[in-house]
C-alpha cells in the first residue's frame, strides 16, 4: 500500500493517524511530487488535517523527550527523498514500542533520524557562523542563503536573539521565502521579484557605506592573518568553500 500525502509535516502526520486508523499492513509514503502511479500497488491518499496531525504529535510528545521531538523535526526539514517514509516508520514504532524503542539504533529508521538530524543542525550551526549582512539603502539587513537543507526555520531564535535592535532579512534563494523581524516579531515571508537580481550585489540597493565597512573589514582580516602559518587543508575543513560567498572577506 502506498500513502500519498502533500509533503507538508502535518499531512505526513496525519498519514500516521490514518495508517492507524485503517491498519493495511505494511505502508509505503510519497509525496504526491514524487509518486508515480502504479498499476500493481494499491494506494490511498491522504487528507491533510490539522487536527489528525496535532493528536499524533503531541502523542509522539508523551512518547519522546525534546530532543527526539527536535531530531523528527530537523530530520523533515532535511528535504531528502527517503526521509518522508523513514520518518512515517519511525513514528509508526515509535508508537507500537515500549518506552526506550529510540535509542535502539540497530533499527534503520531510528538510525537514519538521528543521522539525518545531525546533518541538518550541522548545516544549521554553519548558517549562524557564516551568513554576512549587507544594509540597504533604507537601513534594512538583508543576507540571501541557499542551504543544503530547509535550515530556514531553526534561525529565527538565533538572530532574533543576536540581532535584535535591527530589522533584518534571511532569504533562502532555493526554496523562495524567508524570514523578515521587524523590531519585534519574526514572520515567514516570500518575495515577488527576479530571484537572480537578489544573488547579486546590487550597489544601487546597499547603503552608501556599505562598501566602506566591507574594506575595512577585508583590511583587518588581512591584518591579523599570519601567512606562515597559512594550513589552506585545515581552513577548508572548518569552512568548506561552499560557504565562502557568504563571507566578506572572501569576496
């Protein structure tokens, strides 16, 4: 039996209530962007509901502690194919085992949650250490990220907290929404504009200082660089090139 669901968490989360409810035996789930339908395979579609969905987490909340709750959340936002169905048979376990069924890491399931959550919170952690402001013209913060995972949603307390006398923007380019703090509140926005135009620097848009601050920051990281002591291996291995157009002084 395949369960299709919209790839949301909560209709992956009502699609454990519903495998409950009706017991088919053993269950396949796709998101309906991935499933190809099959003639020899019987398959049901799943009606997300909120109310479904709250039940099975807040179950999965008596079940598990806050930082299992965490790793099911990060190990979704991974966004990687397999992870819908891994994460549909763990709660399905989670579920129908005594208490204690999620440290048992010779289960695939529980194995791949907790490696795919560590992947996630890494990418998280490199996010906070390397995303570089520009101030635009109008005094806002804005920085443009495309990330591995869907990290979006574990930055907001970081910067909320780190930032917080200064309205800002972090906008993930990949998936084409972000987060915008106005001074108080964080809200999830999305922006009707040619993408292309925000992955470049537009001096047009940035305050007329900006590049002033740019320099001296370039300058004083070449001031403190010892170049004897340059190890280019053991650099890249702390920060991967990938994540070097985020940061001024590599630009």
């Amino acid at each position: 039996m395949i369960y299709i669901f919209d790839g949301t968490l909560e209709g992956l989360l009502t699609a454990v209530f519903e495998w409950f409810e009706r017991k088919p035996g053993p269950a396949i789930l796709k998101s309906k962007e991935i499933h190809q339908p099959d003639a020899f395979m019987p398959s049901f579609e799943v009606l997300t509901d909120r109310e479904k969905a709250d039940r099975v987490w807040k179950g999965m909340a008596k079940k598990l502690d806050r930082a299992w709750m965490r790793r099911a959340y990060c190990s979704y936002l991974s966004e990687l194919p397999q992870i819908h169905h891994d994460l549909f048979q763990f709660i399905i376990y989670i579920f129908q085992s005594p208490s204690g069924a999620e440290q048992n890491y010779g289960h695939p399931q529980v194995l791949s949650i907790t490696q795919t959550a560590r992947k996630v919170e890494r990418e998280k952690h490199r996010m906070e250490a390397f995303i570089r402001f520009q101030k635009t013209a109008d005094g806002m913060f804005y920085c443009g990220i495309d990330p591995d995972f869907n990290v979006i949603p574990l930055l907001v307390n970081h910067f909320k907290n780190r930032y917080a006398d200064q309205q800002w923007i972090i906008y993930d380019l990949k998936r084409h929404y972000g987060i915008f703090y106005d001074l108080q509140t964080v809200e999830e926005i999305e922006m009707d504009i040619d993408i292309s135009l925000l992955k470049k620097t537009n001096q047009n848009l940035l305050d007329e200082k900006e590049n002033l601050y740019a320099d001296l920051w370039k300058n004083y990281f070449k001031s403190t660089n010892i170049v004897a002591r340059k190890n280019t291996k053991l650099h890249t291995q702390h920060v991967p090139k990938r994540y070097w157009k985020y940061l001024t002084e590599k630009l």
